[in-house]
C-alpha cells in the first residue's frame, strides 16, 4: 500500500475532461455546483463524509455523469485518460502491492457518489480483486475509507514484518502488518483494515512463490555453483540483504519484496541449503 503521483499536468484541468467526456460545453450550473464539490473533495482527502449533492443534482445529473465516465473505455474519446491513470502505478496494485492494476476503481463509487464518477482524482488503478473486495459503501465516513492513493500520504517505512514457513519440505512467507510502525494512528487504522478486507497475503501469494523460486535459482547459479558447490549461508545471507537494498532502490523502503529478502536472509535453515527445496526438480 504506498501513495501514487497524481499525474496533475497530463490530466489538465478536471472541467477540460468533463466537457469531452459530454460531448458538450458543461453546462454553467453544473460547473458550478461541481466545483463546490470538486474543491470539498480536496480538502477532505476524498473522504464521502458531508460531501453529497443534494438529490435534485443527482436526479438531474447523476445518470449522465455516470455514463461520461464510459467514455474512458477502449476506443471511446477519453481512454487516454484510463491509460494514464493506469500506468502511474506501474505494474503495481497501489492498494495490496500486488502485479496487475488492470482496473480503474472510483475512489467513491459511482453510487452513492455520481457527481465523482469522472472526477480524474476519484479515479485509481487497482487490481481487480481490491476492486471488487471495496465495497460501494467504503468512504462514507473516514474509518471505513480505503486509503487514498494520490491524497493520503503513507509514510515510506517498513510497515509489515515476513515470517518465513517452512512447510511440506517447500518455503512460503508470510506477512504481517506493525500498526505501529505508523506515526497516524486515523491511518494506521485504516490500512489495518484495508489490508485485512483486500487480503493481502493472499494478493501477494502467487508473487511471492514466483519470487522464492527465482531467488533459489539465483542463489544457485549465482553463489554455490561458481563456489564449486560448496554452499556458504553467510554470502548467502549477504546476497539475500543486497538484494533487498536493491528492491528498495528500486521500488521503496519498506516495500513488501525487500521485507521478504530480509526476512529470508534472517532464516539459518533457508540460507544453509533450505533454499535447494525451491529449486526445479532435474528430469530423472
Ligand atoms: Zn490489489
């Protein structure tokens, strides 16, 4: 979970996109009545709370609003605005910190919140299973909100800690969320709760065995067979902290695949030749 540039100079100006969104000038009132709640939306870090039209606007707008906003799909006039949402968080769910954000998700869902549904700001990648796992009543009131990639500022910390199973002769590794590695106790709260309704562990999964895998064979290749195949757990040890330092020079601090190298480069049993356990088997 970790906070996303909003990218400000590519989007322009939210009325801009609204008016090729509607295939029209926006109309003067309802620029109006928009701004007040594009403004509010701001200050309140997208939280829904206090923050809804009245129901004349809803029943006036809401229904065109909501169909603006398929003008983001493939082939429609506003998919570039989708295609750069999409790709500021990279290959990266903002929300579990899994692969694949493929989905474009309303901050504040188009029901009960229609004046945001083409709010560019109201609009985050995310990987389909957050998608769905955010209900439409999450960000009515701040306990329940889901952290807000472009406007809640999560501190670059190592937030979780990995513990590493040893489990049937194979390896998987767990993680925790530390609430108190947060200063904010409001947001340490609301990510202990994301992380528990997106379930993390299980978003992560897949990647983390892929990521086992590799780094056995890595080991392998890189550090036991050039030492003629003597296995030596402190270079091992050393090779599994380097690359956490590389991950988080690449990624961030505290990001989750760094926590995992350390957390192996911790584990005696994995470093003195558990990792073999990972390796593909030889045809026999
Ligand atoms: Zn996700």
């Amino acid at each position: 979970m970790y906070t996303l540039r909003y990218p400000d100079e590519k989007v322009g100006d939210p009325f801009d996109v609204l008016k090729s969104a509607l295939g029209v000038d926006v109309p003067a009132d309802l620029k109006r009545k928009l701004s007040f709640l594009y403004f509010a939306y701001c200050e309140r870090k997208g939280v829904g709370c206090n923050m809804i039209a009245a129901r004349k606007f809803r029943l006036e707008y809401g229904s065109k609003l909501r169909a603006a906003y398929k003008t983001t799909y493939t082939n429609k006039p506003l998919s570039w605005l989708r295609k750069e949402l999409r790709s500021v968080a990279g290959n990266r769910c903002p929300s579990c910190g899994g692969a694949r954000p493929v989905t474009l998700d309303h901050h504040l869902a188009q029901n009960p919140f229609p004046e945001f549904a083409i709010f560019p700001l109201n609009l985050v990648a995310m990987c389909g299973t957050c998608n769905q796992r955010k209900s439409a009543t999450t960000g009515k009131a701040i306990e329940t909100s889901f952290i807000h990639p472009y406007l809640d500022e999560v501190p670059e910390v190592p937030f979780f800690t990995a513990t590493v199973i040893r489990d049937d002769g194979t390896y998987t590794v767990c993680f925790e969320f530390t609430p108190d590695a947060i200063p904010d106790a409001e947001l340490s709260n609301r990510m202990s709760m994301q992380l528990k309704k997106v379930d993390f562990n299980e978003a992560l999964l897949p990647e983390v065995g892929e990521l086992l895998a590799e780094w056995a064979l890595r080991i392998e290749d890189e550090i036991v067979i050039p030492n003629e195949g003597e296995i030596d757990q402190w270079v091992i040890k050393d090779y599994l902290n380097r690359n956490a330092t590389r991950i988080e020079k690449q990624h961030r601090v505290g990001f989750w695949q760094a926590i995992m190298s350390r957390a192996l480069a911790d584990d005696a049993q994995f470093c003195s030749g558990g990792f073999r356990d990972l390796l593909p088997r030889s045809p026999s």
